[in-house]
C-alpha cells in the first residue's frame, strides 16, 4: 500500500485538492442561516425587544409576548430561573433603577442555527455575545462581556423564547 501513495507524497495537485474537500465540508458542515434570510431577522429582531425594550428601557410587560411558558434560564453566575423567576429578577435587579445598565449585542457576533423536525422548521438557535454597561457619573461605562445561546421555538405560529444559557460572564478589557 506504501508504494502505492508514495507518487502522491509530495504532490502539491494532492494537497489543493484535499484542502479544497476540507474547505467545502467545513462550508457544507456550518448550519448557519445567513442574515439575509427571514429565520436569522425574526431572532434578532425578537432580541432587540427582549434586551432594548425589557432589560434597556424596562418595559417588562414586553416579557410575557416573548417568553413561553415552560420558560428556563441557566444562568453561570445566578442560577437556574423559569419564566416568573427571571421576570421577578428583571424586574427587581435589572429595572430595579431604569436607565442604569444597559445590555448591547457584540456587533457581528449574532449566529442563527435552524431546528427541523423531518424538515419542518420548529425553531431556531441563536448565539451571540454580549456586553454590558453600568452608568458611572452619568456616563455608560462596559463593564462586563457574556455569552449567549437562545432556544426559539415556534408555538402556534408565534416566537417564544424557551431556553436561554447565559455564560462565561468576564469583566470587560478593550
């Protein structure tokens, strides 16, 4: 078998073509939906309101349109929550003093992954980072950086929010 490969060894039309398999597997093997596409806009549009709306400007009435019922957070710092739990915590932490923090989206960090069910869409994955800011003497300062993954799952036509892992939560370094 040896002297079979041997003539390939030091073939550079050998390497292209096996980088060029490696390169298209890679492409084939990445889910992602590109942010064109209607499925990557409904998530990010649908995290605007649940972080603009409720953890920014504290509309938290916004809350119960967006999360299901059946609603779990796992949290690396806080702890595990389901849906009135994180509500009453948006509420009590977050809004506790409206316009103090604020949570922004790395910008190109947003990624859409679909979920199917014998190719019927149900629902989505969405991961990101995100940063967030406390006001000090008047002025947003970043203080932390965390990363996210969103479980969106379509019930009766409508986007809820059912899973959310929010993780590795750092201190802020530009």
């Amino acid at each position: 078998m040896n002297s079979f490969l041997a003539p390939f060894k030091d073939s550079h039309l050998i390497k292209i073509f096996i980088s060029i398999i490696a390169f298209l597997y890679a492409f084939i093997m990445n889910a992602q939906v590109e942010k064109s596409s209607d499925l990557y806009k409904i998530p990010a549009a649908k995290d605007s309101i649940l972080f603009e709306r409720t953890f920014n400007k504290c509309e938290i009435e916004k809350l119960d349109t967006l999360i299901a019922e059946n609603f779990e957070f796992y949290h690396d710092v806080a702890g595990i929550q389901n849906k009135e739990e994180f509500n009453n915590a948006v509420k009590n932490n977050i809004c506790k003093n409206p316009g103090n923090m604020k949570r922004n989206l790395v910008s190109e960090s947003l990624e859409v992954f679909p979920l199917k069910n014998n190719g019927v869409l149900y629902g989505a994955i969405q991961k990101g980072k995100h940063t967030f800011q406390e006001k000090q003497n008047g002025i947003f300062k970043t203080v932390g950086i965390a990363n996210f993954t969103h479980v969106w799952i379509l019930e009766n036509s409508q986007w809820k929010l059912k899973r959310v892992l929010s993780y590795n939560h750092l201190p802020y370094t530009e």
